[in-house]
C-alpha cells in the first residue's frame, strides 16, 4: 500500500476547546510583549545581562524547526520509504517553528520599526546578518518542500528535500556561530558550538516530533506502529548521547584553562546560580534521564514513555540554550589581565544576576502556543497526517 | 475572488515598498576622501592613571561618597544627554570610572582607579557583528552608532570586550534635567556610548582648531589634567609624544581589536 495523506475532522468539541486555549495563550504571549513595551522594565534584562529568553528562544525554535525537518527529509533524499509518513508533518512544522523563531527575533529587538533595516542593510562580517537572510529563504524552502509534497512531485519532492536538509544544517550552524563566535566572552567562544548545534537541533526536533506524533494519532484514531516509532526513539537516544559527550567536551576544556577556573567553578559548581541549573537540569533530565527511558526495555518500547522522554528532551533543550547564552553574559570579563576590578558608576566586574520574569515567560511560551496553534489548525487544513502509519511500505 | 496574478502583484508591491522607503542617515560626509581623512587624522586617547587614582582619591576623602562622579563622567554626561536613572542595571553610561586592585590580597595592593569609556578600536568588534552597519567606523576611527539604523538587537553589546555600551531600557529624556541640543538625541530602544565628542572634534576640524571632548576638557579644568586627547597622525601632537616615550597599556589587547585608549603610568614612579 501507499501512504495516504488525509485531514482530519476537527469538528469535536475537545477540537475546539484545543484551538481555543491555544489562541488564549498565544494571545497572552503577545500581550505581555505589548505590556512590557507600554510600562517598561518588566524583564530581568540590564545593561550586562542584555541577552535574556526571548532571545534565547530565537535559537531554540531554530532548532526545532531543523531538527524534525533534517530527519524527515534525509529520508526523503535516500529514499528511505517507512519515514515518508512524517515527511509532511515534519516540513510543516519546520516552517512553523521559523516563524516562531523569527517572531522571536521581532520581540527581542528593542526598534521594531527598524525591523525591515535588518533585510535591508546587509553586513557581510555579522553572522546575525548572514542568519536573517538565511532565516526568511530558509521559510521558503520548507513552503516550496510542502507544496511539491502535496503535489506529489516526486522529483521536485526529493531536490527539495535534500536542498532542505543543507538549508536546515547552514540556518542551524549559523545560528551557532551567533554565539559562539563571539571573541570577547570566553564562555562564548567554541568552535564546537555549531555542530553542537545541529545535534541539539535533531534530538529536540525529533523528540518533540514523536510526541508530536503519538498525541496526534492518538487523538485521532489512527493507526501507529510502535516499531516506527522504536526506530525514531533510538536515533533519537543515540543523538543525545553525543549532545552529552559534546557537553563534556566543552565544560572540561574551558575548566582546563586557569584562566577561567573561576568562571568555571561558578557555572559548574555554584548552586544558588540559575546558570548552575540551567546546565544541570539539562544533563540530568534532558539527557540522561530521556536516554535510560528509550533504552530500558520496559519502557523504550511504550509509545507513552517514549513521548514523555521526547518532551522532557525539548523542555530542556531550553535550559541549554540559556546555559548558553546567559553565563558568559553574568560572569564578568577581566578587562585587564591580572587585576580585579569593579565599577563605580555601573555593574562592570559584578556578577549580575539574571532572572527571567513571568512577562518573559509569557513571550516565550505565547509563541510556542502560537506554533501548535497553527498545527492545530494545519492538520485540519492539509492533508498532513499519514491514515496509517505502519513500518512496512509496500512498493506500488 | 482575487486573481492569483493580481495576489502575487499586490505581494510584490507590498515586499518592494517595505525595502524601499527612503531612510535619514546619521553618516557623516566629509569634505576630504576617506582616504586622506585617513592619512591625516587618528583621533585617541592617554590616560594617565597616577593622576586619576590621585583625583578620585581626593574626590573621594572629600566627599565620603565612594561612587563620586568626578567631573570627567559629568561633564560627559552633560554634555552627550546621557540619562541618569537610580537602577543601576539599566542605567546607560559612557564614562565611568572603575577601581582596580592587583588580585594578591596577601600584599595589601593598592587601589587605582581608571576610566572607561568605548575604545575606539581599530578592528571594532561590535562594527563586525553590527546586523545593519549601524555601528560603523569612520575613516578618522570614530566608532559611531547610526540610530536610525539600529534595531535594538544588542548583539554589539555582547561583542563588546569592553561593556562601554549602554541599551536604551527607558526612554533617555526621562532622566534628563536638561537637554544639549547639540547632540543627537536618542530614544528607547536603541544602544549607545561614547563618541569621543564627534561633534566637538568635527566642529574644531571645520575651523582648524584642536578638538577637545568634554571629558578631556573637565579634566584639565577641574581635575588633574589625567586625559590627553589628540591626533597620532601627527607626530608633534602631545598623544603622540605620550605614546612615544612611555610604556602604554591597551585593555584586552590580546583579542587584536587594537583599542585607541591607552593607559599610560600605571604605577606611582
């Protein structure tokens, strides 16, 4: 048999309220954006901390957008049939997750109406600059990937695909660099960040998908085979392991320096630190604790334990983009070798404390709202949802 | 229904319009080719830390107050509209003045205190990572923010090696006593810092005269003369000498952004 794309009803009751809710908190997420502009000072942000999570979540949703989408369609480049079912699903939520990060971007930027200069002004030495063109070409792509999908252009559908899968790798690494580039924060700067970047992009992508997927059918009646899904999970623990061994790589590497013992103790080892959990709660529930789920056999077969480890994954995806960007932001930078200093008229050579307050939240969560949201509606909208999904894809 | 041509148009027009609309800039034009501005003028700074410990040390027994602004940031604050707002976190500053202290607490080491203020480099890390070429480097090698530009994105704020920039959290006429019209004013939402005066040094050149920022001009009129402002294109210029026959220390000199604020007498002779 072949795939069969088909809409779903959308007309229970348990449909709307969905939609609704959803609506709410999206619309919540833009309020608290539109009352933090209107009143001023309702975040943690300051003049040391200028970077906090809603930028944060500009690489984040980048990362979910390619993560499902490089799985999805590199099946779709070596024709690996049984994956097929998730190709549309997974290109339609890659361009609702670009949305999302670039609405992202929109929020974070403090002249909205200058927006447009960020297209307009190119710079060719700014990775952000690079990123916003990669950003807006990269929604396109996955449009035009969808559309052909739908068309069943064959051909089309697998130049697209493979175009797709190099977009998302350039977008993602990119994104990276944003950060990790950057010379004058020593917790900034690694090279391994990029690639760091595309395997985060793939375990929280792919870990969001499989929930994704398993509500979905779910709550549509539809048939999902577990043994597609086992597949899916162990690429997925797999890829996790590695964003770990990454982790280790990098934190061991920075504490080798002497010159950043001090930083290093403090992120590490510093509990009353928000830094200290953002790193920590990624390792232990978004690694290690998602990883023994897929792997212990009484639970790495059950498409409910598999969805949850999914799940606990993305959330804490987000703790690693905070650990990311905010520590190398809070620990002061030594401005002249050897001396201690501290500032009389600002915060310079103070640890600043960086707590994210509930408008911040709000922004970050109205917009994760806001992606499912369009899901929501989208599966009712577009065939996107597989009848079936079943492991063995007979050849017409 | 609308026809798909007459969609695609309208989108079209829609997208063309967006990119399009004419936009002021704060660039400079200079009179010279960027190429002679270069050849002929460098602008930099010298300071003489033995002198601006000893002002701030005075300031301070006279005062009581250990966060004394001594007159440099004062004047600079006065003269370049820069707010004062209570929460520190948020405050923008483009001077301020930090103490410094050799990290051997077993030796007792004594207390320096040194202004900060942008660098003026020559390799600008914020101009590299600058999403629209607002930040920009003149060919005099000011380092000037165009505010019509700016998107607010911070992102030179982090690549700064130097925190001498300040985003506008608040709206800056908020803490303005009183405003100098001639400096540009700035509104919420955008980043700011140090010019070293460009309006001043722009004017002075105009009319041939030696250019002298307000900071510099307050040191030498109320303070201890700490500040040394000039041309190192000119080889008589007083900075030159300074650089020529002292050991000068550049902040963070090992990332190669060759900062042009130098700081000279770092210990008591």
């Amino acid at each position: 048999m072949t795939v069969e794309f088909k809409k779903i009803e959308g007309d229970s009751i348990q449909y709307f309220a969905l939609v609704i809710i959803l609506a709410v908190v999206t619309a919540l997420g833009f309020y608290a954006y539109a009352l933090d502009r209107e009143l001023g000072g309702l975040n943690g942000l300051s003049n040391r901390v200028p970077w906090g999570i809603v930028n944060a979540g500009i690489p984040y949703f980048i990362g979910l957008s390619a993560g499902s989408l490089i799985v999805s369609a590199l099946a779709g480049v070596f024709n690996i049939k049984k994956y097929k079912v998730f190709s549309r699903i997974a290109a339609y939520m890659a361009a609702a997750w670009i949305i999302a990060a670039i609405l992202s971007i929109a929020l974070d930027i403090g002249k909205l109406y200058h927006f447009m200069n960020a297209v307009r002004y190119f710079n060719p030495t700014s990775i952000f600059s690079w990123n916003a063109f990669l950003y807006s070409s990269y929604f396109v792509i996955c449009s035009v990937y969808l559309l052909v999908q739908f068309e069943e252009m064959e051909r089309a559908t697998r130049f697209m695909a493979g175009l797709a899968v190099f977009w998302a790798v350039l977008v993602h690494s990119g994104t990276g660099a944003i950060y990790s580039f950057v010379y004058s924060k020593e917790l900034y700067h690694s090279a391994l960040t990029p690639p760091m970047f595309i395997v985060c992009a793939i375990t929280s992508g792919l870990g969001l998908l499989l929930a994704n997927l398993y509500f979905t059918f779910r709550f549509t009646n539809r048939e999902l085979d577990p043994k597609l899904i086992r597949g899916l999970a162990l690429i997925f623990a797999g890829l996790t392991m590695i964003l770990g061994y990454f982790l280790a790589v990098e934190g061991l590497e920075k504490g080798y320096i002497p010159a950043l013992h001090e930083a290093v103790q403090f992120v590490f080892l510093t509990p009353i630190s928000g830094v200290f959990w953002s790193f920590w709660l990624l390792v232990i529930f978004g690694i290690t604790i998602p990883v023994i789920i897929v792997l212990y056999p009484k639970t790495g077969y059950d498409l409910r334990w598999i969805s949850f480890a999914g799940i606990l994954h993305a959330a804490m995806v987000f703790a690693e983009r905070f650990y990311l960007i905010v520590p190398g932001q809070v620990f002061p930078e030594e401005y002249l070798a050897g001396y201690k200093l501290e500032s009389l008229h600002t915060l310079e050579g103070y640890i600043v404390t960086y707590t994210p307050t509930i408008v911040e939240w709000l922004q970050v969560i109205g917009l994760i709202a806001m992606v499912y949201l369009v899901y929501v509606i989208g599966v009712k909208v577009f065939a996107l949802i597989p009848e079936r999904a079943v492991e063995e894809v007979v050849e017409e | 229904m609308m026809s798909r041509r007459k969609f695609l148009l309208l989108t079209g027009a829609a997208a063309a319009g967006a990119f399009l609309i004419p936009q002021i800039s704060a660039k400079t034009q200079f009179v010279e080719s960027p190429e002679e501005v270069k050849a002929k003028r460098r602008w930099a700074m010298a300071v003489d830390v033995e002198k601006c410990t000893e002002c701030m040390e005075e300031l301070i027994a006279k005062t009581g107050n250990p966060e004394v602004k001594p007159p440099c940031v004062v004047a600079c604050d006065k003269e370049n509209n820069v707010p004062e707002f209570e929460d520190k976190r948020i405050d923008p500053q483009w001077m301020r003045i930090v103490k410094l202290e050799l990290d051997k607490p077993e030796i007792g080491p004594k207390e320096f205190y040194i202004p900060l203020l942008c660098n003026h480099c020559e390799h600008p890390p914020c101009v590299q990572v600058c999403l629209t070429q607002a930040s920009f480097k003149r060919p005099d090698g000011i380092v000037e923010i165009d505010m019509h530009r700016c998107i607010g994105c911070r992102y030179c704020m982090i690549a700064c090696p130097y925190g001498a920039r300040s985003f506008n959290f608040r709206n800056p006429r908020e803490g303005l006593k009183e405003v100098n019209l001639n400096v540009q004013m700035r509104t919420e939402g955008v980043v700011e810092k140090c010019t070293f005066c460009v309006h001043r040094i722009d004017e002075a050149v105009a009319k041939g005269e030696e250019p002298i920022p307000a900071c510099v001009e307050a040191c030498h009129k109320y303070g201890k003369g700490a500040l040394v402002f000039g041309n190192i294109k000119d080889p008589n210029s007083k900075i030159s000498k300074i650089l020529r026959e002292n050991i000068v220390v550049q902040l963070r000199a090992n990332l190669g952004t060759d900062p042009h604020v130098f700081y000279t007498k770092l210990g008591g002779e």
